[in-house]
C-alpha cells in the first residue's frame, strides 16, 4: 500500500485547463449543473466535492476546496481577466450544501456580479428556446489570443482548438447571451432570490 501513488488533487485531464484558465485573457462559461468554479464559494465547493461517487475522503475534500477558492484570485488579479459567466437559474434555486450554504452562495455571485470585468447573466427557467442544450462549456483566449473551448464530461474533458469547433461554441455562447437576463436583470434576480430568503 505504501508505495501506491497519491491521488491527485486536480485529475490530469484538467490539469492542462487549470494552467490556461491562470493566463487567459478572456473566460467565457456556461454552465447548468453546478455554479462554475470560480464563483463558488468555500461552503458551496466542499458540497459539491461531498457529492462525488465514488466519495473523497475529508482530506481529499479539504485539498480540493483549498485548490477551488484559490483560483477565484484569477478575477481579482491585477489584469484579471474579461470573464463572462451564464449560468442556469436552477442552479441557483438548488439549496447544494443545505439553506445557510444557499444564502451565502447567492450573496457571494451578487458580490461577484459587481466586479469590474465580470459580466454574470442568468438563464431562466421556463425558456422556450435554448442554445446551451447540448451541455457546459469554457470558452478562452490565451495571451497569444489563440481561441480553445473546454468542457467536462463525467469521466474526463476535452480541451478544443481546432478553429471551426471553437466557432460552433462561441456562436451558441453568443446565442445563449441573447436569451439569458442581461447583467442588469440578473441582478435583480438575485436581488430578489436574497430577499426571499
């Protein structure tokens, strides 16, 4: 048993994202599953970890929680990056980690939606048409201004250059824009989520 390796803290097919997601110039993400990571808070990242199948060892937990809050300090960088976030309103009903956990994680994405650079816009429930149907996906622009898309899937991810897949990507990201609330509605939204509480 001694000499079987450690677990990683990030699975390898992340690893190359993570060392992109630290340079990038512009961070593009739709997600209806789980609040992306980097607006997730301490609370909300130990539920989400305490979900996984098979389950992680409360120390496993505590090195992935400590990986997760330290990549939020990519927004809050000297040049963060232009970060552009549409999340699902689901998301933000499911009470992941219980009421309190709720609270404070609709709080902290309000914060977040006050940063300069950061643009959070939610999707409603209820919609009619839908451009992120086929799934979660990153978009991002490296300093060199090379154009890659991301996604996850159960068991590993893809990272996508190939110049016409990204396209496909980033034209359902402009789409998804056009349905979810504008920056200014979504506030309001959460404003009201908070006020509910």
């Amino acid at each position: 048993m001694e000499n079987l390796p450690e677990v990683d803290l990030v699975p390898a097919w992340a690893e190359e994202y993570l060392d992109l997601e630290r340079e990038a110039l512009a961070l593009s993400w739709f997600e209806n599953q789980v609040l992306p990571g980097l607006l997730q808070t301490e609370s909300y990242a130990r539920a989400v970890f305490r979900t996984d199948v098979p389950a992680l060892t409360e120390e496993e937990i505590g090195q992935r929680i400590t990986t997760r809050v330290d990549r939020r300090e990519i927004l809050l960088r000297k040049q963060p990056p232009t970060a552009s976030f549409i999340v699902s309103e689901a998301i933000l009903i499911d009470r992941l980690g219980g009421d309190e956990v709720h609270v404070e994680t609709l709080r902290h994405v309000r914060d977040c939606a006050d940063i300069p650079g950061i643009a959070i816009q939610i999707m409603p429930l209820g919609r009619r048409t839908h451009a992120g149907l086929s799934g979660p996906f990153i978009l991002l622009e490296t300093p060199d201004h090379q154009r890659l898309a991301y996604t996850e899937t159960q068991r590993g991810s893809q990272l996508i250059s190939a110049p016409d897949e990204v396209s496909i990507l980033e034209r359902k990201y402009a789409m998804l824009r056009t349905q979810a609330l504008n920056t200014e509605d979504t506030k309001g939204l959460l404003d009201r989520l908070l006020g509910e509480q």
